[in-house]
C-alpha cells in the first residue's frame, strides 16, 4: 500500500515511511525524504505537507515545521524559509504571515524589525504623512516643521521666507524687503 515500503527481500509485510518521508505509490524498495518548504509528522503517509505560512522547513526529511521569529515572516505556504520585515515595518510576534507598518509620523530604516518602538518620530524639520514609511522626508524650501513627529510641513507665512530643505524655523524678511505670500523661499526687495 502506499505509504509503506521493503527495503529487504521475502520479506512478509512492509514497513511504514518513516515521519518526515513517504511513499507515493506501491510496491516500493526505498522511502523518500520530504523536501525544503514540506514536512510530514506521521508515519505510513503517501505524501508530505507544506509548511504552514508564518512557518518554514529549511531541510529535507523533516517531521516538524519551524515558526517565523519575530522580526520576519512567511504569507505564504510551502517555504523554506521567513523573510525580514521591510524598512518601515515590523513584526512582533512568532509565526506571522504578514508585516505591521509603522504609524504616519514615524518611520523605520531597519530591516528585520520585531517592535513598534523600532519605529522612529520624525525629526523637526521633517514629517512622514503615512504609515509604512523607511525613511522621514525633509520639509521642502517654503515651509518648515519646529515639531517632532509631523504629518505635515508648515508653509513660512507672509513676510517670512524660508531658503532651504528641513528647516525648523521661518526667517522673517530683513529690512528694506517684503513677503507678501506664503510658502516662499526668499523675501522681495521693497521698491522706494
């Protein structure tokens, strides 16, 4: 029957595959290993299982699968092997099929991350409009952020400029010049 083999002659009955191998069809000499990505716990079996998502096999013949640890993970079944949280994610737990992304106003350069408080506030001068964000984005020249963990920058307002990328203050316009608008990056000459 399947899942049974004789690896000896005039032999009387066969013997079951042993856990992490099977036999797929009659009349067989030899058992066969699971492969990578599958695994069988029980013996006399015609074929092996996937790996679970959020678990992997990373060797043949296995009777076991192995969870992904914290920090990585499989969505899908049948690996051999997790894949490390992306830069702006994390994954806290074990045996997780799926990546947690870090809030707006924070942002994740790592990758392999297993905590939420790997997940930085975004500097001043800077924000991160949405969650899932690697890397923080300097406020543009026109606006400025004096605030830690931002969603957004804050045009310079009428009679202010401001010049340069992540900035955290405003520049009010000197003396003999003028600003009319907001959200600019220098100041007008004043005509006499």
């Amino acid at each position: 029957t399947v899942g049974t083999y004789q690896a000896s002659t005039g032999q009387a009955s066969c013997d079951d595959a042993d856990a992490g191998h099977y036999v797929d069809t009659t009349a067989q000499s030899s058992q066969t290993e699971c492969d990578f990505g599958t695994y069988q716990a029980s013996t006399g079996q015609a074929s092996c299982d996937d790996a679970d998502a959020g678990y992997f096999v990373d060797v043949e013949g296995s009777s076991t699968q192995t969870e992904c640890a914290p920090g990585s993970f499989q969505e899908f079944t049948g690996h051999d092997s997790c894949d490390l949280s992306n830069s702006g994610h994390y994954v806290p737990s074990s045996g997780s099929t799926t990546e947690s992304p870090c809030p707006a106003t924070t942002y994740n350069t790592e990758f392999g991350s297993s905590s939420s408080t790997d997940c930085i506030d975004s500097d001043s001068g800077h924000f991160a409009p949405e969650e899932g964000l690697a890397n923080q984005i300097p406020c543009p020249p026109g606006e400025y952020q004096g605030l830690t963990a931002q969603l957004s920058c804050v045009l310079s307002d009428p009679g202010h400029y401001v010049p340069s990328y992540a900035s955290v203050t405003q520049i009010p316009c000197s003396p003999g010049t003028f600003q009319g608008d907001s959200g600019q990056v220098a100041c007008r000459i004043s005509s006499p």
